[in-house]
C-alpha cells in the first residue's frame, strides 16, 4: 500500500492546467515542518489533484498559506533539466484533501478570496468555542489521569 499522509501550508497558490486530453490538474506545494529546535527543517512536497476534483470550487481556496492535511499516493519521477542533468522529484497524487486551518497570520488575502467583515472577530473566540468554558479553565494542572 502507498500512502502518504502530512500537514503543512501552501507554499504559492495552486496553478490549474489542462492536458491535451482535457483533463484538468492542479498543482501546487506544501511547506511540511519536521524536527524541533536547532534541528528543525522544511520539505516541500509538490502535489498534484487530477480530473474534475481539479476543475471545481477547490482550486480557489488553495492560496499560499492555507492549512492542508492531504493523503495520497508518493511518486519518484526522474527527468533530465534544461542542462541535461538527471534530476528526480518526489510528488504525492492527491486522493484526500482537509482545509484544516486559515492563512498564516500576516499572509496577504488573495484578491480572489471572499472578504467578509461580520466574521471578523477575535482569533482565540473565534477557533476555540470552549475558550470560556470553565470546565477547561477550572481544570487542575496535576491531576491524576493515567494517560
């Protein structure tokens, strides 16, 4: 079985195009952080979503700095570049794709991206609607739970 499971943000917007076929691909990379502290580092994984799933409303929403959890199938493809050398590129062909979270903060909105000010309210309310819940705020801190 080949999946491939991750998270990450978009490094660019997506880019939609068409084979001779007709049939729709839209490609795009994702940033995905690994290690911690001084050893911490980014792969960025080029993706691919093909057919009609290309073609539809999602290609839209996916805009540098968007939050993705994708899974798909890992791909090795070998290709000589511009100056003959033999170069090979890991990709994932997308089966799955969650917009998990919004655009990093501070990240430009995309002109294509609906703007609404009613929904523009405090990060911390409006992610986390058990912020004021005193069930969680009133919680020990060293509490006995065996896991």
């Amino acid at each position: 079985m080949n999946v491939y499971s991750f998270t990450g943000r978009l490094a660019r917007d997506c880019e939609t195009r068409f084979t001779q076929g007709g049939m729709a691909i839209c490609s795009f990379t994702t940033a995905v952080d690994y290690g911690y502290g001084d050893n911490k580092g980014t792969n960025w994984i080029r993706c691919s979503i093909f057919g009609k799933r290309a073609e539809g409303g999602l290609p839209k929403y996916l805009v540098k700095g968007t939050q993705v959890a994708i899974s798909g199938e890992l791909r090795v493809r070998e290709y000589d570049d511009k100056e003959g050398v033999k170069r090979t590129s890991v990709e994932v062909s997308v089966n799955s794709l969650d917009l998990i979270g919004g655009k990093s903060d501070g990240a430009p909105r995309s002109s294509s991206a609906p703007q609404s000010h009613a929904s523009q309210q405090q990060p911390s309310q409006a992610s986390d609607p058990f912020a004021d819940s005193p069930a969680f705020n009133d919680a020990p801190a060293d509490d006995d739970i065996p896991f």
